[in-house]
C-alpha cells in the first residue's frame, strides 16, 4: 500500500487512515475532556462533595480516567462560574516553590481570574502561598477557589524528587486552607489521598477528606468512549469486541486504548471489520509469546524476563529515557539535557519505567519487571537501567 507519492507509510499511519481517520483516535495521549462518555454518576458526585464544602480525594488504579474526570469538572465549573477552577498536575511539582509557581502560572493564562491571581502574586517571592490564598478567598467570603490537584501521589514516589520538607509543607499547606480558607479540593491518586504519607497525620486526625473510589466503566460506556474518539464514525471492530477487549483490558480505558491500539497496528489490511475472534487470536498469540518467553528464562536464567520486541513498542519518550541510560547511569538533569524534556517529564516516564506508576505502559506490552531503578540518595541520586534492561540493550 503506498500514498500518491509512491511511499510506503507506517503501519501507525496505515491503520487509522485506511479506516478514514486523519489522526489516531484510540490515542491514549488524549484526555480532553470532551472525551469523556458515562460517569455522569460520578460527576454528580463529585459535584456534591465539592458544593458541601468538602475535600475529596478520587483515587483509582492507572488508566482508569481520573485526570480526564477532573479535566471535566474544571469545564463545568469554568461555565458555571461558580468557583476560580485552579488544576494542579503534581507530576511537574519538584519543590513547595514549583507548588507557587504552578498558581503563578494560572494567573497568567487562566480567565477569568487572571486580575485576581495577579494580585495575589504581587508580593514578595518568599510570601507563603496560603496566606495569600487565604486573604483573596476568606472563609465566609463570597469568592470561592477549587483546586483540582492531579496525581498528589508523586508527592510520596520515589521518582518524584520532592525533598521531604517540601511535601510536607505542601500538605500542611492543604490543611490550612481547609480551616482558614473559602477553599475545595479535588486529589487525584492512585489510593485515597488520606493514605499518603505526608497526609496521613493532618488529613486523618481532622477527618477533612472524603475518599471516593473512580468505578470501572461499563461495556457501553466503553463502547461509547471509543465511538466519542473516533467522531462516532463506524468502529473498526464489533460490538462483541469491544467487550472482549474491556474483559482482557480489566475495563481500564487506558489499557483498552493501548491494546487496541496494538491490535490495530499489527493487523492494519486484513479485515474491514474484526470480531472477537480475530481479538481472541491476537491475545492467544501474544500469550503463547508470552510463555515461550517464560519457559526460556527459566532454562535460561542469564535472559532478561522480556524481549527487545517488547522494548521496541514502547513510545518514543520512554525509549528516548532509555537510550539516555545506556550512557550510563545518569542524575535527572543530565536525563533532561538529553532527552530535550524538562525534568517533570523525565521524573513521571522514569516512575513508569521502574513501575511504581501508570504500569500498565509496561504490562500491556509485556514488560512485567522495572526497566529502571534509583541509585544513591539525596543529592547524590542517579538513575540507572536494571541488570535485566541492560540485557535486553545489548540485542539492541
């Protein structure tokens, strides 16, 4: 198959424009929140926690929509008006100055609190962010703030690089503005936010956060999902498919969109239609790869317990993290310098390599044991490929 220029395109521009896609649809890159289908329940929810005055943490296992649920919520209340909508993404946060900076940030860009932020932010540098935050929203005042904190578990992660003191003051910080302040709070995280360690003490001991598990989506909303992504056109696979896929993808969207993705990419021209058969055939040969490769590590403990295939279908940022580890064992800034990411990026992809977040970016491709660990602490750190990875390197 080649385009009107003679050239042969790749299979990920094969799949999705010979079914009349411009751009991939089953993206998992994507969380717009118009993207999202069902849990009007859990919007709802959510909607009458926060109007109660409560804190809320959303907590569930990676992929499951958490970060496209709260990009839903500030939409809402950026129509209603009814609350200054401020979105924190804690996996950029590195320092409680990086936690002022992210609010200096939405008071450059964000309407239509743009004036009010600016004035908060007039200060001195050095003025804590709570006591300015706590004079522009007084607790009985008429203006109320909503902080949407996204990911409040890097606070805690291994790879998140926060020093101790910081996280703590960032989680004072939350308890303070709950006593003193006309302020709601949205965490999101993979268990409820009580749990982290740097809440433990001030979240438990004063009961001011409700926890609120993100359900699994239903087949239909599944179905509806992938049908919102791809322009409601028709799906490339039936209707028993898609259940199939939920059940194998454990109805983490997440994991639906990479499998199917997947699937996709390695059968792009057979078929103008796949059923659930064709699914059942793609699973069963990935798990008969799967144990080949079991039955050979164990015959031969000197393999990595993956293979460089698997290496080879990771995205590019995460194998761009790689080839800068194979330089050697490298500090997050020297990481940074080579990979042209900021060191937030570079923080959450080497979390995900060492599997202690969004695992499912390893697992889905078969990848079952970390790529990656830390070496060192304090100033000191580095990181470095696992002896397995760095098996696996050598094929490469």
């Amino acid at each position: 198959m080649v385009d009107e220029n003679g050239r042969q395109p790749a299979p990920e521009e094969v799949w999705f424009k010979r079914f009349g896609f411009e751009e991939n649809p089953f993206d998992e890159r994507n969380t717009n929140a118009e993207l999202l289908y069902g849990y009007e329940d859990v919007i709802t929810t959510l909607k009458n926690y926060i109007e109660s005055d409560a804190y809320v943490s959303v907590w569930a296992p990676s992929g499951r929509g958490k970060t496209i649920v709260l990009n839903k919520l500030k939409e809402m209340f950026d129509k209603t008006h009814e609350f200054d909508v401020v979105r924190i993404p804690f996996d950029g946060i590195r320092s409680y100055q990086d936690f002022f900076t992210q609010f200096q940030k939405v008071a450059e860009t964000t309407n239509p609190i743009v004036k009010l932020f600016n004035s908060i932010f007039s200060g001195k540098k050095e003025d804590r962010i709570d006591r300015k935050i706590v004079k522009a929203y007084p607790k009985n005042g008429p203006k109320k703030l909503l902080i949407l904190a996204d990911e409040i578990g890097m606070l805690e992660s291994e790879f998140g690089a926060i020093p101790e003191r910081d996280a703590e003051d960032i989680a004072r910080t939350f308890s303070y503005l709950y006593n003193e302040s006309n302020t709601r709070v949205v965490f999101s995280s993979i268990k409820p936010a009580e749990t982290i360690r740097f809440f433990t003490e001030s979240f438990r001991s004063s009961r001011i956060c409700s926890s609120f598990e993100l359900r699994p989506p239903s087949v239909a909303e599944i179905k509806g999902m992938l049908e919102k992504r791809t322009g409601n056109k028709q799906l490339p696979v039936t209707e028993g498919a898609v259940a199939y896929l939920a059940s194998e993808s454990n109805y983490t969207p997440r994991l639906v969109l990479q499998n199917l993705n997947n699937f996709l990419l390695k059968y792009p021209l057979k078929k103008e239609m796949y059923d659930q058969e064709d699914l059942k055939a793609f699973y069963k040969e990935q798990q008969v790869q799967s144990s080949a490769r079991f039955v050979e590590v164990k015959e031969n403990p000197d393999l990595p317990p993956f293979s460089k295939d698997a290496i080879d279908q990771l995205p590019e940022l995460p194998k761009a993290v790689i080839e800068a580890l194979r330089q050697g064992d490298s500090t997050l800034e020297e990481i940074e310098k080579r990979t042209g990411k900021n060191k937030a990026t570079v923080a959450k992809i080497l979390s995900r390599l060492a599997l202690q977040s969004d695992a499912s970016t390893l697992t889905s491709r078969g990848i079952n044991s970390p790529l990656v660990h830390k070496i060192g602490s304090g100033r000191s750190v580095k990181y470095a490929l696992t002896p397995a990875a760095r098996r696996v390197m050598i094929e490469l």
